[in-house]
C-alpha cells in the first residue's frame, strides 16, 4: 500500500486548505460546552410533518421518477417556482435563469472552476464568507480582501483597489460579496452601497458573485434591493440556498446568471455530481407550490429575532467596557471585536476549558489578519444557553484583558 499520497496531490489539492473552523469545532462536540460556533439553523423550525407529508404522497404518484437521475439544471417544476420566487425581486426571470446545485456551496465551487486560473483574482470583503474562501483557494486564486464597516464593503477601497490592478493591467474573474448580514459579521452592504458597486463593476466590467443565503431572515429595518435588481447591464451571479430558510439536509441551493452565462456551469456541474437529487428537488418544488415557504420564514424570523435579542440583551449585559460588537438586523451571526492587542485565537483555549465555543474571526480574513475579532451564531443555542454561554465568554474576555 502506498504509504504516503501526497507526492501523487495535484497542486490545487495540495493547495486546499484545511479549514482551521473544522479543527476548532472537534474541540466544541462536549456536551458541556456551549457553542456559538457552529452555523447551524436551529432544528425545531424544521418542517418534519409537512416534508414526510409530500414525500410520502410522491413516492405513491411518481416515486420511479422521483428516484431516477434528473436533467444537470434542474427538475423544471423547482426551476419554475425558483424563477418565480427571484422574479418578485426583478420581472423577467426565467427557468433558463436558473441552475438548481447541491447547496450553495456548489454555486462557489461551480463558479470557482468555470472562472479561476491559478493566480487569478477575486476580490472580496473583509472579512468574507470561510467557505468561498476555501472554494477560490481550492482553484489557486489570489484573493484580494476590501475592508468593511457596518454599511458593508467599503466602495471608496474597492474602488482604490480596482484602479490600482487596471494600472497594472489585471482585472478580478469576479467581485464575491455577501451582501444581506452577512456570514461572519452580520452586516448588511447599503442600498447607495450596492449601487456604487454595480457602478464600479461595470467601469471595470468585471462580474459580481452575489452570494446571499439570510436576505429574507430580516428581523427589523427596511430590506435593501438585492444587488441583482438594481443590475442594469447583466453582470451579476446570484447564488440562493434552502439551507436556512427551509432546511440544510436537502443540500438544496440555486445559481442564478443570465441564459447565456449558464451552459459553461452545467458543465462544470455534470462533472461534479451529474444532476442534485431528484426527489429532494420535487419535495422543495411541492412545498413553495403549495405556498408553505413564506410562513417557513416568518417562523425562523421570529425565533431568531428573539434568540438574537437575548444574545444582544447578555453581551450588554456581561462583556468588559472595550469590547464591541455587531447588531445585525436579521442572519445568524453577529461579530465580536475584541480591544487591540487581545488574540481570539489564544483566547480560544480559555474558552474551551469555560466550556464555551465560538469561531475565530482570523479564519475569515483571506489576509490572515482579524486577530481579535470572533464570530458569535444565535440560531443554534437555546435562550437559556445563550444568555449563560455570553456570561462565560465575558468571564474569559474580562480574566485575559
Ligand atoms: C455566505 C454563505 N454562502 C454559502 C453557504 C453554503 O450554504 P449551503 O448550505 O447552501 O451549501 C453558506 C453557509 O453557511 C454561507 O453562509
């Protein structure tokens, strides 16, 4: 037996890198710890009944359909109610538009294989999504993070950084952001915001990966346009996801482009998995069909709204003058900031041993900075946990300033 494989890795393989949250989270599987880490939806809002309700009755009237291989886009009746659902947003959006892929986190790597050489450059925010990290990381790209404040990505940079790569002749494969609270910091890009990026994207025509799995978990505030209804000019990449407003376990998401952007990543998807499971796409096109998804939502929102409440309530409540935190309006996750100087990473260890986990903001920053900042999830946690795991932190916080 060949002892040793990696001699035989590709240089893309060898450049995969293994995802420190997934170390971190072996450590958080104790029973007595708390964990703010993980960015799980919470599984009492899953609609077990409802689901084994159309299951059972499609197994009855087409179950040697449902369980045969399907077309690479996507089972129609799905596509039609996805492009129905989009459309709400921006007219005009067909089937066509659509290709149904195995969560989101297909989309990234579909567009990360249609779109990235090695060395090729993405430009995304600081922090960004881990799993777009690992997605672009995985094809050899050079990742460029522009800062964020709390209206999102910070035009004024991106604007500064796309100018200075036109003066050295080079232009991103694409703008990855992750606009409505966002996955880490809870932020939400600004209606001006996304403009001035459309407009920027368009100077440098360069296409934007709009990836926006919360957009409608919005606890309070006005909702802001997606990026792609304000897109005049069809450059825009959208990827939306069934995990967190329906259930992850389906490993159900979509990709949206314009017609004639798409046939390249059916491609890249037939290689991957030929077609996502036909019968879990008839289970999802039935449940919007019979118009169960809204009031999905507006369960999740509510629960969330709250559990969000109380975390916002104990972090007030129990973290030392100094450290700062995010308020988002609607998601799963808020953004911690620790005092200059404190390390998330080294605090981490402490955490554990007060039986409380969380995931450090370093894992998300493709420059490798964000040393004091971490990531605290609110879907998850029961109340009681919430308010007794932020009493933890803020003990740990408090011993080590
Ligand atoms: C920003 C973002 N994109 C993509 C994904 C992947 O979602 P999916 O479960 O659809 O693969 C996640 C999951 O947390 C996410 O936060």
């Amino acid at each position: 037996m060949i002892e040793d494989l990696a001699p035989f890795y590709s240089k893309n393989a060898r450049n995969i890198r293994s995802s420190v949250i997934r170390e971190l989270l072996k450590l958080t599987r104790k029973p007595e710890v708390i964990s703010f880490a993980g960015g799980l939806p919470a599984p009492e809002t899953f609609p077990v009944e409802a689901i084994e309700e159309i299951s059972c009755r499609i197994l009855r009237e087409k179950g040697r359909f449902a369980l045969q291989y399907g077309p690479t886009e996507g089972e129609m009746p799905l596509r039609e109610e996805l492009a129905s659902w989009m459309a709400a947003s921006k007219p005009g959006i067909v089937p066509g538009n659509i290709l149904i892929t195995s969560g989101s986190q297909q989309g990234l790597d579909i567009v990360a294989k249609v779109f990235i050489d090695p060395g090729d450059i993405v430009v995304m925010e600081l922090p960004s999504y881990i799993g777009g990290i690992q997605a672009f990381s995985a094809y050899r790209a050079k990742m460029i993070g522009v800062p964020q404040d709390n209206r999102g990505m910070r035009m004024d940079l991106l604007e500064k950084t796309l100018t200075r790569l036109a003066k050295r002749n080079k232009k991103p494969k694409f703008i990855y952001v992750v606009p409505d609270f966002q996955n880490p910091s809870g932020v939400t890009l600004t209606e001006e915001r996304r403009r001035r990026l459309l407009e920027l994207a368009y100077a440098h025509e360069v296409p934007i990966l709009e990836d926006s799995p919360y957009r409608d978990l919005r606890f309070k505030g006005q909702a802001h346009p997606p990026i792609y209804r304000l897109d005049t000019q069809n450059q825009v990449i959208v990827l939306g996801t069934f995990s967190k407003i329906f259930c992850p376990g389906l490993r159900l998401a979509w990709l949206m482009a314009p017609v004639s952007w798409t046939d390249k990543m059916v491609v890249a998807k037939q290689s991957m998995d030929l077609a996502s499971p036909t019968f879990n796409q008839l289970i999802a096109a039935e449940y919007m069909r019979q118009g169960l998804l809204l009031p999905q939502i507006e369960v999740i929102r509510k629960l969330y709204g709250r559990k969000r409440a109380i975390m916002l309530k104990a972090l007030k409540e129990f973290m030392p003058k100094g450290v700062r935190w995010t308020k988002p309006e609607g998601g799963l996750f808020l953004w911690v900031k620790l005092p200059g100087g404190m390390n998330a990473t080294t605090l981490f260890k402490s955490a554990i041993e007060e039986n409380v986990a969380y995931v450090i903001g370093e894992a998300f920053h493709c420059n490798g900075k964000g040393q004091n900042t971490m990531r605290l999830n609110f879907s998850f946690p029961s109340e009681e946990q919430i308010i007794e795991g932020i009493r933890r932190l803020a003990s740990v916080v408090r011993k080590n300033m």
